[in-house]
C-alpha cells in the first residue's frame, strides 16, 4: 500500500496540483487491491540521494511521491498490472530490472519530465 513522502514534499505537489497525490495513491491502492497476482512494491517514494543510487533519472516523480515501481511474480502478471494502471488514468510500462532481469511494472501520476517541465522539482529541492 502507497502512503503520502514526507509532509514538506506532499505540501507542495498539493500545492501544484490540487488533489493529486491523493488520487494517485488511491488509484495505486485500489489496482494493488484488486490484483487476481501476489503483488509487492519495490520503490516508492525516494529522496534524491537515493533515485541517483538506484539509476533512477533525474527528476524523477519517485522523488515528489508520485512514481511507484510494483512487482508481481511473472512477466504476465506485470503486464496486467500495466493494464490495470493504464485503465484508470495512470501512465504504466513494464519493464526489467537491469540489476536483477526480473520483470517489474513501474506507474506513475504525470508523463515522464513533468516535474521538470513544471519546476516541482526544483520548487522542492533547489
């Protein structure tokens, strides 16, 4: 289950998008929920440190709470998720994992260098 990053972060996605996070998690939540697949969340919220130890890009929407990386146990399973996401408005790919070759889906709320675009991330971290 996805929870709200930390109180400064979530302050100011609300701010720049009124609503959102709490749509995204509920949203995240409700596919986990319904999954027919053993599901597990492998990332979630990162702090900046810790996207660029992971490889994760610059900017990256797991730094504002809004980026979540799920795994189920097959690579069909990841692809219903995908489907599953993707069908109540999130942006959804499946992929695999570089370090591990395991199949993995990662979600997010917004199309990729949106909180570049938007200057979220710098409003939040300089």
């Amino acid at each position: 289950m996805v929870a709200a990053p930390p109180y400064g972060v979530s302050a100011w996605v609300d701010y720049a998008s009124p609503g959102a996070l709490g749509w995204f998690q509920r949203e995240v939540n409700a596919v986990l929920a319904g999954s027919r697949d053993p599901v597990q969340i492998t990332s979630y919220y990162r702090t900046p440190q810790e996207n660029a130890r992971s490889g994760g890009a610059y900017g990256s929407q797991h730094t504002t709470g809004t980026a979540a990386d799920v795994q189920a146990p097959t690579v069909e399973g990841n692809l219903r998720l995908r489907n599953a996401f993707r069908a109540r408005g999130l942006q959804a790919w499946e992929f695999r994992s570089k370090q591990t070759g395991q199949s993995y889906t990662h979600v997010q709320l917004w199309p990729a260098s949106t909180t570049l675009r938007s200057g979220l991330y710098r409003a939040i971290y300089g």
